[in-house]
C-alpha cells in the first residue's frame, strides 16, 4: 500500500514538472569556470576560464543562449595560449521559475592567440627567437547545466562544455552568478 501511496505522489509531482514552464524572462549570468584546452597537436594545458552569458527566451521551452568565454593556459615554459569562445546558441530548457535545466548547443567562433620562444643554436651562439600568432576558427559547442534561484532575482547556473574544433574537444565547467529581469 505504502509503495502505490509513493507511486501515485511521485507521479502527481512529475506531472506538475511537466506543466511547468523556464521564465519567460532575460537572464544575464558572470561566469567563472576550469578547462581544458585542445589544440591541432593535442592538449594545450588547463586554464581558468572567465566570462559571461545572456539567455534570451523566446518560447515556452526554448532560449536563445549567448556565451563568451576567455580562458588561458601556460603550462609550458615560454609557451602562452589563450582562447576566446563566442557561443551563440539554441537552449532547451526543463523547469519552473525556481530550478530548471538546460541543453544547448550550435556553432560559434574560436579567436586563439598564441605567444613564447624557443632556443635556435646558431654558428655563433644561441638565438632566442620570440613568436606571437593570431587564429580564429568556427566551432561547434555543446553545453548542459542547470539553473537554480535561491533568493528574488539571484540565480546560479552550473554547467558543463564542449567546444569542437580540433580532434580533441576542450571541454570544462563552469558556476555562474545571474540576475532574472523582468517582473
């Protein structure tokens, strides 16, 4: 008896979620995170990530999901990299005003600087040669996380991402801090 008593309220409350509905309303959310970065000859180290997202509703269950992203690493001597994401993206969301989820994904942009040096022997001695260089690529990025509203307008939003640009993805995760506008 007690487990249809159990069934018959778990079903009730899924039923509930169901009926529910994300806001309807702008969300802006400062990002702080960890990554991984992958470049074309594997791993190019781990870094902080740093940055911001606007979440755009535009229908009952989706939103349009703007992220940049900043994140550098230098885990080799005189070797500096730092990418720069821009994800725009189509988000799908589960939830009501106080908690929901959320899968987004689409193609975005890559700017990566790359800078350092390297020892060149030479006849005479030994040349210290410098070098900086400047990509940007497309991309394709995936993410998924949850968004939680403990107080009023405060949000958290926790996440992880996947940007594909070379064979290995860079991949991280992220916490957020945001504000719901609106009414």
């Amino acid at each position: 008896m007690r487990c249809l008593l159990f069934f018959l309220a778990f079903s009730a409350t899924l039923q509930e979620t169901a009926r529910a509905e994300p806001p309807r309303q702008i969300e802006a959310f400062a990002t702080v995170g960890v990554s991984r970065l992958a470049g074309d000859e594997g791993s190019e180290g781990n870094g902080a990530s740093f940055g911001g997202a606007v979440t755009i509703p535009f229908a009952a269950r989706w939103a349009v999901d703007m992220q940049a992203l900043t994140t550098g690493a230098n885990n080799y001597a005189n070797y500096n990299v730092r990418y720069t994401f821009l994800s725009p993206a189509i988000q799908y969301r589960r939830g009501d005003e106080n908690a929901y989820w959320f899968i987004a994904g689409g193609p975005g942009l890559a700017a990566e600087r790359t800078s350092g040096s390297y020892q060149l022997q030479e006849p005479g001695g030994t040349l210290t040669v410098s070098f900086e260089r400047s990509d940007n690529k497309l991309t394709l990025h995936w993410r998924t996380g949850a968004v939680f509203r403990p107080t009023g307008r405060l949000l958290i939003r926790g996440e992880f991402f996947w940007v594909s640009r070379y064979v290995l993805p860079t991949v991280g995760a992220a916490v957020s801090v945001g504000y719901r506008f609106g009414r």
